[in-house]
C-alpha cells in the first residue's frame, strides 16, 4: 500500500510538472555520434517509440549509481527505448562502459554539451539528467538529479496520457 501511494504521488508529480520552456513542448531531435564512432544516431530514428535520454558522466557518483537502474528497467520495456548520452570526453566514458557495459545506445555529445542540455530543459549543465519523451518526442518528464526505478515508471506513465 506504501509502495502504490507513492508511486501514485510520483505519477501526480511528474504529470503535473510544469515545463517552461515552450521550446520543450514541441517535438525534440538531435543527430548524435556512437561512443565507439561507429555511427551516429538521430532521434528521428524512434518515431513512434517513447524514448529515456539519460545524460551522464563517468565522474559523476549519482550517474554511474543510477545507470544499473537504467539498465534495468530497459530490459523490462523493449517498447521504451533508452538512450545514453555522455557528456564527457570519449576515452573516459569508452573506459567506463568496458567496466559497466550497456545494452542500449550510448553516444556522446562532443562539442557544446551545455547547449544541447538546456534544449532538454537543463539549464545548469547539472548531471544526471533525465528527459523521457512521448511517442511523438515531445518531452513529458524531467529530472535533473539521480533517478529511480519508481520515478522512471510514473515519468512513462505520465507520458501515456492524453496531452490536454
């Protein structure tokens, strides 16, 4: 009982959060490179899906603690997908990835980090930080900040209901 009153004040919270900036409310998209260089991948690519984008460092604490949640949940949801996107310099986060591999995509945001942030709604740069969109890419949660598995849930959640 606990467990759902919570989750259901996180579902409230998160569906009630205000986003100010209007830029946030129309469809977001990016082309970013692979970690590896592999290739590069566009958000466009995911039309259709609703999409975690997880922005982290391999020297931030509350973004490595995060990540085996991340990691987690995506297992759970093939129908979300989630993407990672390093804000950090690629032979550190290459290193980082060797010791915590992932099974979704992670790519690295090589130059002006802090401006492809605040498009999604970080205005500090402040690490880790979270922005789940809908189906259409629009954004419907954020968090600046560690994340938990119940946050990630009630962020999906939220983002299944009808836009008003």
């Amino acid at each position: 009982m606990k467990c759902s009153v919570y989750l259901l004040s996180l579902i409230y919270s998160v569906a009630s959060m205000g986003i100010a900036s209007a830029q946030l409310n129309v469809p977001m998209t990016f082309i970013l490179p692979m970690i590896d260089g592999s290739a590069f991948v566009r958000l466009a690519d995911f039309v259709g899906r609703p999409v975690v984008i997880n922005f982290w460092s391999s020297a931030c604490q509350p973004c490595l603690k995060e990540m085996p949640v991340l990691l987690a949940y995506a297992k759970e949801r093939p129908d979300v997908q989630f993407l990672g996107v390093a804000v950090d310099n690629r032979a550190s986060a290459v290193r980082f990835l060797a010791e915590q591999p992932s099974m979704y995509p992670q790519l690295i945001a090589v130059s002006q980090p802090e401006v492809l942030l605040r498009r999604f709604g970080d205005t500090y740069a402040a690490l880790p930080h979270t922005v789940v969109l809908d189906a259409t890419h629009s954004v419907c949660a954020i968090k600046t900040g560690e994340i938990d598995r119940l946050w990630i849930q009630a962020a999906l959640i939220a983002c299944d209901k009808p836009k008003k």
